[in-house]
C-alpha cells in the first residue's frame, strides 16, 4: 500500500473536518484556557469536535493505523503509519474572527511524513504535498506549488506567529535574523508555511512546535522545492524550534544567525 492509495481519503478527512468547524466559526462559542498560567493556549468545541470526527473516520477505515492528535492525544503511535492531527492550527485567530486557521493532516510511514495537507474551508482552500510535489487547490482547480529564489536575507520576507512566544534567549537570536531581512511579519500560523511553498514569503521562524504544528507542513514546503530543519538543521517533524526557507541560501543565512 502506498501514500497515493490514502488521497481520497486525506481529502475526506479534510471535508468532513471543515464540514464540522464552519458552523462555529464567528460565533460565539465558548473558549478554554489550556494554560494554567495567564497566557492564552484556546481550545473551543470546534477543535474537539473536528478531531473526534477524523478519529472515527480513521478507525472505521483503518483500524491498524495509529493516530496522535492535538485534543485527545496518542493512540497506537508505534504504527507502521500514524495520522498526525491538528484539527485548528491557529486557534488565536479563529476565536479572533481571522481566516488565518486550518486543519492539518499528516500520514506518516514508518517515522516520516509521507503526506500533508493544510485545509481551510471558510477559503475553500487546499495545500497539499508529499515531499516530492506540492500543489494548491480551489473550486477554480489546481496548480502546482513552487518556492521563489531568493539570493540573501535582505531581500527576504520573514513571517513568525509571534517572538513573546518564544523565550528571552531564542527571542535575542530571531531578533539577530529579524534585522537582517527586507520585511518582517507576525501572525499566519500553518499559513505562513503554506504561503512559502507558493512563493509569497521567504522564511519561517518558529520555536515550541510539537509534531502536529509542523509534520503536514513538512511535506508541503519540501514538495514546493522548499526546505524545513529545526535550527540545529536536523528533521523538523518532531517538532521544536524550527525554520523553514524557499530557497537554502536565506536557509544557510538564518542558520548561522541562529546557531550564533
């Protein structure tokens, strides 16, 4: 069995996911504080009930196949394959009325991301990859995505969800990149990551991801012809402090920024 016998699949999961979250989206749902402390970590109704529906999918299907999700954290994760969920990647922005959300979907083989998917319904859009292709999906069609050249970091777009999440030390080093670049912006989540794969922006820098923020990315930024590592330059879809680059000379750049 192979990644492209799961497609119809994936692409299942991602509806029926949407299918469950648009009714909630710009309401007035209620919202948990995941964090024990003062900063917000939001999970809604909506993450939960998004999740609980690709888990039954996946279980009625694939009952052999394990699964790590966000919510309801790890069931059989030693499988030869494991679905790797996040049902609301961007929680902030969706509680704040914001586009800027999506559910991911990973399959990983035998340790590695074999497929990814980013979905935003409210958008009816698609972004999915397999590490040797990637492409972007609407109503309209389908087109191929592709990273854009970018020689250094001055002239370098560089998106982060936000440096307060990052702690004093690794802040001070994104800082050391941040001034290097043409333009710097904050906020997008997974969609900062998809916007690289299609050649709008240039460079990622994260801290914190856990692997079902940063595993369906993979995929689609290394199918674009992009590249992702923690910033130790090892594999990303563990998690951690990672950045992701269009093209590896900014991603050689912002390594060595990093590192210093």
């Amino acid at each position: 069995m192979t990644v492209i016998d799961f497609s119809a699949f994936i692409d299942r999961l991602a509806s029926a996911s949407g299918d469950t979250i648009l009714p909630f989206f710009r309401t007035a749902l209620s919202i948990e504080n995941k964090n024990a402390g003062r900063d917000l970590d939001p999970v809604t109704e909506a993450d939960r009930a998004a999740e609980a529906v690709m888990r039954r999918l996946i279980k009625a299907n694939f009952p052999q196949h394990g699964i790590i999700g966000e919510e309801f954290g790890a069931e059989n994760p030693d499988a030869e394959y494991v679905w790797v969920l996040d049902p609301i990647d961007g929680t902030k922005s969706f509680v704040s009325g914001l586009p800027i959300w999506g559910t991911l979907i990973a399959l990983v083989h035998r340790g590695a991301p074999a497929f990814g998917t980013m979905h935003q319904p409210y958008l009816h859009e698609r972004f999915s990859g397999d590490g040797g292709a990637a492409f972007f999906t609407t109503p309209a069609g389908r087109r191929a995505l592709t990273v854009r050249a970018c020689a250094s970091l001055a002239e370098a777009t560089l998106f982060t969800t936000s440096p307060l999440l990052m702690n004093e030390a690794d802040r001070a080093r994104f800082a050391s990149v941040e001034r290097e670049v043409r333009l710097s912006r904050y906020g997008g989540d997974c969609y900062a990551y998809c916007m690289l794969a299609a050649g709008h922006i240039d460079l990622v820098i994260e801290t914190e991801l856990k692997p079902h923020d940063i595993a369906a990315l993979v995929p689609i930024v290394t199918g674009s012809g992009g590249i992702v590592t923690t910033w130790e330059g090892a594999p990303a879809h563990h998690g951690g402090r990672i950045v992701a680059a269009g093209d590896r000379r900014v991603h050689e750049a912002a390594i060595k920024l990093l590192a210093d």
